[in-house]
C-alpha cells in the first residue's frame, strides 16, 4: 500500500493536489479503480461519481476529456468543439507519453505535458467526485467546482 504512494506517477499527482489544497489526499485502494465499475464498487458509490480521464487525439495536439463512468464521451460533439475532422482516441503508448500515466491511472492533474482539459457538465451531479491519482489502485476525492479551478479545464456538453 505505501509503495503505491511512492510512485513518480502518484507523487506527481499528490504534488499537484498540495499545490491546489491541503485537505485532498490520494487515497490507495485495496482493489483496483482501472475500470469506473471497478473503482465505483471499491469505494462503494455510483458508478457515475468516478471520472474517466480520456484522452484524445487532435490535428493539432491532444485534449484529456474527463466524463461521468456511466457516460460516453462523443467524438462527434468533440470534432464539433474543435471545429476539426480528424480526432481519435489516444493509444496506450501515447497516453503514458503525453501524460505520464498508464490507462487505467491517468489522472486529471499531474501531467507531464500541458494538456486541453474538457471536464463533462454531466458529473455535477455529484457532491462528491473521484478521479484516478496516477496509479489504477490510487484515487482522490474532489467536487464539481474545485475539479475545474484544479485542472483549469473548460466545462462542455461531450457526452452522448
């Protein structure tokens, strides 16, 4: 369990957190968090309180889409916002390249790459959130608003 703590990838994160407010702490879960069910059934919540971080492709670079666990991001709606044709979901590779995360533990903040951020209007839902900390056992838990102010992301319809 401290190990997971240990972690470039989690220290990032933690970092990023601290910078941001002193009450949100990763937090590693006995179970993994790779999947939105996964993580809703380790933390006993809704599957729709867990956020996706997706990160997409471009003409010209990337944008991290973080969406509701029980939603779909839509490429249509992004092409539409970016006024481009061609988007794409992110290889494996590419994500732990342009975030520093692998699948399953990218997280909202943290990156190794200034990066877009689209945060889905959808999970205002909930009073409370939680998103992936850099590791697929690690999460944090943050609300709607504290969400955009951290990750300065643009707040879009993107979900279909």
């Amino acid at each position: 369990m401290e190990d997971i703590l240990n972690k470039e990838s989690v220290k990032r994160v933690q970092k990023a957190l601290d910078e941001f407010s002193n009450d949100i702490k990763a937090i590693v879960l006995s179970s993994s968090a790779r999947t939105a069910q996964q993580a809703a059934t380790s933390l006993n919540t809704e599957v729709g309180s867990i956020v996706k971080s997706l990160l997409f492709k471009t003409e010209d670079g990337f944008v991290l889409c973080l969406v509701s666990g029980d939603k779909r991001c839509s490429l249509n709606k992004l092409k539409k916002i970016k006024n481009q044709k061609d988007i794409s979901m992110a290889d494996p590779e590419t994500v732990k390249k342009i975030t520093g995360f692998t699948i399953g533990g990218v997280s909202p903040v943290g990156h190794l790459q200034k990066i877009e951020i689209f945060i889905d209007k959808d999970l205002s839902r909930f009073s409370d959130i939680f998103a992936a900390a850099g590791h697929p056992n690690c999460i944090f838990k943050i609300n709607f608003d504290n969400l955009i102010k951290i990750t300065k992301g643009a707040v879009k319809n993107i979900i279909e």
